[in-house]
C-alpha cells in the first residue's frame, strides 16, 4: 500500500529546475543522448532568458533555466566536481547535488552501456546496502538500490537508479540527525597583514 501524507496531498515533483550555459546543448543532450521529450519552452522578456521543460516519463519533468546574466558554476561548490566512485562529490549547503532518475533494474546495465556508447564517462555501479561502508562489492539481497552517476554538458550530476525494495521497513530509519554544530568547516584563508 501507498504512504499518504496526512498534512498535503503532494504528488511528488512537478518539475526540478536547473540552469544551464547553452540552452541548445542542453536540449541535445537530454533528447538525444537521454532520449526525454521537449514538451514546453518559454522566452523571457527583452532576451533575459528561457525556461525549458522536459518529460522524464511517469509524469515527471526536469526543467532547465537559461539566464544571460548567470554566473559561471564553481566545481566543488555550486556543483560536484565529478561523481561518486571516480572523485570529488561534495558541494555546498543549499545547492542540489544530483537528480536521481528511476530506471528498471532489468534494464540498469544496458543503460550504463548505451551512455558509455554515447561517449559519457559513467562511475562504476554502485550496490548501496546498509554496511558500514554504504556499498557492497558484491551485488546480495541487502543491496536496496543500484546506481550509477554521470554528468550533462554543464556538469550537472545525474543519476540512474533502480529501487530493489520498498523503503521504510524497520530498520530503514536508525541514524540520528547531525546538525550544524557536527560540520567540519573549511579553513579560512589568511587574511594578508596591513602595512603599518
């Protein structure tokens, strides 16, 4: 049976929002290489930029901001530098770190092959089980999801996954939260001495 929230009827996402460099890349990449089907564009006034949506199928869509005026993204802070299983995948507080797509599991491996065919670097499989390293080298029945990461032509890291088991069995929910008391902050940079 379905978890209803009692609060809202939420239906899940509408649409996530992302920003993009080339609208036209970006059009390229999630309609040829992700095979997602361009359903709305919008033109903002006086050329400052566009809003273009995407079906994912299952009634999902991504959508991408084109801004003429957009900063530059910063690797390691306004995105990952690249994926989990190849480097560094960490970004800031209040950025979004990746979209998780659903994919079925009997057809997870030929997708990481066809990306690769299209000449995207993919992470290795990752099996996410409940051990103290968060994966399994082997895939077992305690693996409740696989995955791979990729990235678009902006770097936007993506994922494919397929759930194995429904969430929310005893045992799913045993960590406490950390604050921002538990964070280890990076080091300020020198402030240079004044003349004096």
């Amino acid at each position: 049976m379905t978890w209803r929230n009692p609060k809202y009827e939420l239906g899940g996402v509408n649409h996530l929002a992302l920003v993009c460099a080339d609208m036209e890349r970006t059009v390229d990449f999630y309609t040829r290489v992700l095979g997602m089907r361009l359903i709305k564009t919008i033109e903002f006034p006086g050329g400052a930029g566009q809003h273009f949506f995407f079906d994912m199928g299952g009634g999902n869509a991504l959508a991408f901001f084109w801004f003429a005026d957009a900063p530059d993204a910063v690797p390691g802070v306004s995105r990952p530098v690249t994926v989990p299983g190849i480097g560094e995948w960490t970004s800031a507080v209040g950025t979004m770190n990746h979209v998780a797509i659903n994919v079925p599991e009997e057809r997870f491996l030929e997708y990481r092959a066809k990306l690769k065919e299209d000449g995207v670097r993919v992470s290795p499989v990752i099996d996410h089980d409940d051990s103290e390293d968060g994966y399994a080298e082997k895939l077992h029945d305690g693996v409740f999801v696989r995955s791979f990461y990729f990235q678009d032509p902006d770097g936007i890291l993506l994922e494919f996954a397929c759930w194995r088991r429904e969430m929310g069995a005893p045992g799913d929910v045993a960590h406490t939260p950390m604050t921002a008391a538990d964070r280890v902050t990076p080091a300020t940079p020198a402030t240079p001495a004044t003349a004096g």
